[in-house]
C-alpha cells in the first residue's frame, strides 16, 4: 500500500489542507489546494475525483463551490486516505520476479507495510489539524471583516 509513497502524501495533503482550510462547513477550491500544496491543479484533479468518489470528500457545486469533508476529520484515518489515492490491487504484477523477490524482499515489505499501516490507522486528519494548529499555522477567515459608517 505505502510503496507509492508520493500519491500517499498527496493525497494525504489535499485532505489536511480541506480539513484546515474548510473549516466544518466551508469549501475549498481545487485551484487553492494546489497553490498551497506547490502542486499542479491538473495534477490532484484525479486524486481529488478519487477523494470524492469515496465519500472522503464531498464536491460542492457553484459559485462557492469546492470540497469539504464527506465526513469529520475524527472519523477519517490517514490509512483509508493513502488505501483510496494508491488503489493498490494485490494480484497486480509489480514486474518483480525471482527467488530473492518471492522469498526475501516480498515478505519483508509485507510486514513493514502492514506496521505502517497499523500506526496509520491510529492518526486520523483532527490529529493532522492539531498538529498544524500546533506548529503555529493559522487558517484565514472565511469572510472578511467589513464595517459600514
């Protein structure tokens, strides 16, 4: 699961940032995540549809339109993230073959990917918000504040 470390990340990523910057009841654009994350738009557009099919993410049509989470953060574990951005299909072939493959190296990252991904199950997105929260990071306000005379 954990061995396309780079889509786990991203993914990981376009939902801290929607968990952060949303808030519970506001959206984010796709345009925005990318900005923050140093990414292409383009390129998270297929792991934003990924999110969304999955009820991770709820896209939200308009002109305040984006995405917001499909659930609370408490309730979304960083493994079911990375296990719905990878898409990991176990009979697929890796192109890996031979006897130190099979008997060694297989069965090694096995048991490491299932230790990773036991402590994964463990942290969800609030505790990724805390974090951020913790670190100092401070979200915008969602409207800006106007006074008339």
């Amino acid at each position: 699961m954990f061995l396309r470390r780079d889509r786990a990340m991203t993914g990981i990523m376009i939902m801290l940032d929607v968990a952060f910057y949303a808030g519970r009841t506001g959206t984010v654009n796709a345009a925005d995540i990318a900005q923050r994350a140093g990414l292409v738009r383009r390129g998270i557009e297929p792991l934003l549809q990924m999110l969304s099919r999955s009820s991770l993410l709820e896209s939200v049509r308009g002109p305040r339109g984006g995405y917001r989470l499909g659930r609370p953060r408490r309730d979304i574990s960083i493994t079911e993230i990375v296990s719905t951005v990878v898409n990991t299909d176990p009979d697929s072939d890796d192109g890996s073959s031979g006897d130190l493959y099979q008997k060694v190296l297989d069965p090694f990252w096995r048991e490491e990917d299932e230790a990773l991904g036991a402590r994964l199950r463990e942290v969800t997105l609030d505790d990724l918000v805390r974090k951020a929260e913790a670190a100092g990071l401070r979200r915008p306000l969602t409207e800006p504040i106007s006074f008339s005379i």
